[in-house]
C-alpha cells in the first residue's frame, strides 16, 4: 500500500514538473519567443476624447412594483447624445427593457 501510494505521489510530483517546465519560458514550445526583463516597456498613455457624435447608453428606472414576496425594477436603456461641456442634448429609448427581481425580507 505505502509503495502505491508513493508511486503516485511521485507521478504527480513528476507531472506537476513537466507542466511547469512546459509553461516557463525556457521550454522547447517557447525557443522561438524572445523575453527580456531588463528592457523597460515604453508605453504613452493615449488622451481620447468621447466624440459627440457617438451615443451613451444609459439605464434608467422606469418602474418599482411588487408582485407577490419580490420586487421588480423595471429598466430601460437610452441613448444619450450629450455635447462637449457634457450637456445631453437628446435621449432616445433603445427599446432593450431590463428587469431586477429581488425577495423582499420584510
């Protein structure tokens, strides 16, 4: 029995190995990729302004009833067209219609 047990200790031991070995960077699968750990990577955040003309999508309550021991929030997404300072300069239902049904404990 110990002999069994051991056997497969050391199986998995040895599999375990081989599947760390498989995923370093120095195994036969990866010879062909480069890595460097002493480069620095050099990355630029890149400042994007949110276009005008592209529409927000937003999810607005429309409604909270209770059906038997739930509540039911009712939401409907818009798209919102805002302009440069952030005013919304119109708001056009999508028709897509979410609900959230939660127990009410009281």
């Amino acid at each position: 029995m110990k002999l069994k047990t051991f056997l497969c200790v050391s199986f998995l031991l040895v599999t375990l190995g081989f599947a760390a070995y498989l995923d370093s960077p120095y195994s036969f699968i990866n010879k062909k990729y480069a890595y460097s750990a002493d480069q620095p990577v050099m990355a630029q955040p890149v400042d994007v302004e949110p276009s005008s003309d592209v529409p927000v999508l937003e999810e607005k309550l429309e409604k909270i009833e209770r059906v038997d021991d739930y509540i039911v929030e009712t939401y409907q997404e818009y798209e919102v067209y805002k302009d440069k300072d952030g005013n919304v300069l119109k708001s056009e239902p999508t028709g897509k219609i979410d609900t959230l049904q939660y127990w009410d404990n009281q």
